[in-house]
C-alpha cells in the first residue's frame, strides 16, 4: 500500500491505472467505511482511500479540533484490506492559498442537515470536487448513512457533467440498529443504550408508513416527542420522497425518513428508506 501526500506524486502514481475507485474519508476508519471499501473493492482493483479532515464542512462551534484522528490505525485497516492507495495531504496541499472558490449548491442543500450546519454541503461539495479533479476516479462510494450528502454528490456529478459513476453503500449497523459513526464514541455507556432510540424511531415511522399511514406530519410530530421524552433533542425527524429528497406526499411511494437528533453534546444522523 502506497500513502501519499503530494498531489504531483498520486497523479503520477496514478497515471496508468486503468481503472480506479476512489472512497473518500475523513479517518478514524470502522466497519462503515470497511464496507464502503469492500464496495469500492468489487468493481475495480485498484481503490484510493483519501483521509482528510475538512475544516469547510465544520462550523466554527463544531468538533473540527477534536474530531478522532486515527491516521496509523486507518492505514493499519486499510493495509489489512489491500488498499492500494491512501492519499493523505495536509491542509497546505490541499488549499495552499484561501479556498475562495466554493461551490453554489442548490436549494435541497439548505434542507435538513443543510438547515441546522448551514454551509456544511458547500464544504463538502467543494473538498470532494476537489478530490475527484485530483484523483479523477472511474466511480467513488458514499455511504447511505449520510443520505443527503449522497444525493447531493449525485446531482453535482450529473449537473457538472463530471465522468465518476457514485456508487452507494448501505449503512452499517451495530447489533442493536445504531448506525456506525465515528462520532459514536463520544458517547459514555448511558447515552450509548440510549443511542438506539433513534434508530428504533425511524424503524416505527418506517413499519407505519408500510402498513398504511398517510399522515407524515403525526408521524414525525410523534418521534420528535418521544425522542424529546427521552432526553434527546430533536433537530429534525422527517419522511422525503427518495428521488429529490424533498419533502413527501401522500402520492410519493419511494420515501426515506431522515432523523438527527443530540444527546447531550453528541448529534447523531441516521435515516431509512421506505417503499410504501
Ligand atoms: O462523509 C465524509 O466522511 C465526508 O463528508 C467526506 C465525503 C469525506 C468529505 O470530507
């Protein structure tokens, strides 16, 4: 496995690859990411793994300082898997000057996740863009997990014209339906039992929807309280027609609910789709 940190270098590294799937990251690997990887894996031999940590997508309150660096056991995992590359600049390689130009989103990027990290999509539109003209893959994985991110990468490929096919990877769960993420480990033994009521939730909402519910706005109103009764709090529980991740209605039959919620300090995301 080759670690690299220079742009020049990976390109020329690069350069006679026929084929390259790229799995962009920011470290602190667990099974989620290993899955994506072993996605990544099935369609081409030669897979890129970026880890960097991108200050654009963090608001000044959030955890950019404290978010787990965990760069030799990352390269340790992804050894282990037969990564090929890791590219893994530092913050002068990839904006040596003032990042400046930021990508304009469109309106699904001020929704949900969007509406309560306001700039977080254009961060990560930005650093991806970034990385796909670095690296200039054939296809890249991104996790369900983070649903909108996943649409958002979608429509900026397809509106930009960019050649990388996105391919996605489901969400991984621990046994008891909490979605892996590296935020998880901020949660003490508590909060951690708690954690799996947000995924028990959405699992209702879903089971409602299924067996006939129409009325969207009762479902979340009823999640948003049980969570708040619980100790969380709430910034969104919410049932979106899957195609343009806008909100549903009664005709939509292709849905997803997307939940993200705190407890204590901790936010955690999670969603499901739903076919009705
Ligand atoms: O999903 C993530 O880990 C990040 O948002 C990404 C895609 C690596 C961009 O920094």
């Amino acid at each position: 496995m080759k670690i690299i940190t220079g742009i020049t270098e990976l390109r020329h590294h690069l350069r006679d690859e026929p084929q390259i799937a790229f799995v962009p990251t920011m470290g602190n690997l667990h099974e989620g990411h290993m899955s994506l990887i072993h996605e990544a894996k099935k369609r081409c031999n030669h897979v890129v793994v970026s880890i960097f940590v991108n200050r654009l997508q963090f608001l000044p309150h959030e955890d950019f300082d404290c978010y787990p660096r965990t760069f030799e056991d990352d390269c340790r995992l992804l050894s282990a898997v037969n990564v090929k590359t890791v590219f893994a600049p530092n913050e002068k390689i990839l904006f040596p000057t003032t990042q400046e130009f930021l990508l304009a989103l469109p309106p699904v990027a001020d929704i949900l996740e969007g509406k309560f990290r306001p700039g977080f999509f254009r961060g990560v539109a930005t650093i991806v863009l970034k990385l796909f003209n670095i690296i200039q893959p054939d296809l890249a994985v991104f996790g369900k997990k983070d649903y909108q991110q996943l649409h958002i990468v979608r429509e900026m490929v397809k509106q930009l014209n960019i050649p990388i096919e996105i391919v996605a990877g489901e969400t991984v769960r621990a046994e008891d339906g909490l979605a892996l993420s590296s935020r998880n480990q901020y949660l003490d033994a508590t909060q951690r039992l708690e954690a799996r009521q947000l995924y028990q939730t959405l699992l209702q909402i879903k089971q409602k929807v299924i067996a006939g519910c129409k009325d969207f706005k009762a479902l979340e109103g009823n999640a948003i309280n049980h969570l708040v009764q619980h100790g969380w709090k709430v910034d969104y529980i919410s049932i979106h027609n899957r195609s343009s991740l806008m909100p549903a209605s009664e005709q939509d039959r292709n849905l997803v609910v997307l939940g993200a919620a705190r407890l204590n300090s901790t936010r955690l995301i999670d969603n499901l789709e739903i076919t009705s």
